[in-house]
C-alpha cells in the first residue's frame, strides 16, 4: 500500500490529501457547531461534505491507480486571459514543437518560458466546438500541475527533476 502511494506523483497525492482533509474539517466545524448551537442542520450538511469528498478521494485514486489520466510536458509560451471568464487560454510546446492549447483556471501560476508537466483525467467528452462549452464540460478534467527544473534535458523526461507545485 505505501509502495502504491509512493509511486503517485506529487500534485497528484497533494490533490488526494488536501480533498480528505477539507472533508474532515467540514465534519469537524460541522460537529463543533452541532455541541455550542445544537444546530443539527449544519452537522448533517458537514455530514454530506465529507462523505462526496471521500466519494470524489476515492474516484481519484482509483484513476490514479489504473493510471486513467494523461501526463502532457511541455514549455509555456504564451498565456491568454479572458476576460470575463473563470480559465486563460495557456499554449505550451513541447520538444518536438508541437504547440498545444490547454483551459486552466485564472488562478494558475504558469509562467511563460517555464517547463511544465500537466496532469489530466482521460475522458471521452464530446468537444461541441464552443470554447466556453468545452470547457464547462472538462472542468473536472484537470487534475494538477507541476514545475519542471531542467539539468540535462535532453529530450528525455527521465532526467527531468519536479518541484512541488500543484494546482
């Protein structure tokens, strides 16, 4: 088991411990409230909280354990805000010069030149052709991301070393 979970990478076991723990501190306020207001409304919801959270721990981890999610490298090379919407348009290349667009959340903290990993769940989402569509449609799809230090990098991402960042 601990063998299992040290092979999930970083974001990912980040994304899995941070989920547990807001469930668990749900119940907790939600307990709290229910013994100094009696409010057994509050506790129930908390109740509910934490249940879907450990619902959504476990779908992630069984994706992450049948490895259901697709792994994209790749340099920023420009980042397109929106206005008015939740996600930027953010353009990465990778080592063969492919350029590929990816929907991220406005609060990501991509910078342009940097090398990145993106993590994403496979799915079989029909893309309508809409931008603002597509991506309500894959907004859970994104599952995290890491910064990449590069040494020697020579096309090969085995001598890639991550730092720690995550969505």
């Amino acid at each position: 088991m601990m063998n299992i979970y040290k092979n999930i990478p970083m974001p990912l076991r980040r994304k899995l411990l941070l989920t547990v723990l807001l469930g668990l501190l749900c119940l907790l306020i939600g307990f709290a409230i229910y013994l100094f207001a009696n409010d057994r409304i509050t506790f129930y919801l908390s109740i509910a909280i934490c249940i879907f959270s450990i619902y959504k721990v476990i779908m992630l981890y069984y994706t992450i354990i049948k490895h259901k999610y697709e792994t994209v490298y790749g340099t920023c090379v420009s980042i397109i805000p929106k206005l008015f919407r939740k996600y930027r348009k953010i353009k990465i290349m990778d080592d063969n010069g492919t350029e590929s667009t990816l929907l991220l959340n406005k609060h990501s903290k991509i910078k342009i030149g940097t090398r990145y990993r993106f993590y994403f769940k496979t799915s079989n989402n029909i893309k309508i052709g809409n931008e603002y569509i597509d991506s309500a449609l894959s907004s859970d799809c994104f599952l995290g991301y890491e910064e990449l230090s590069e040494e020697k990098h020579s096309g090969n991402t085995d001598d890639i070393k991550p730092s720690e960042k995550a969505d």
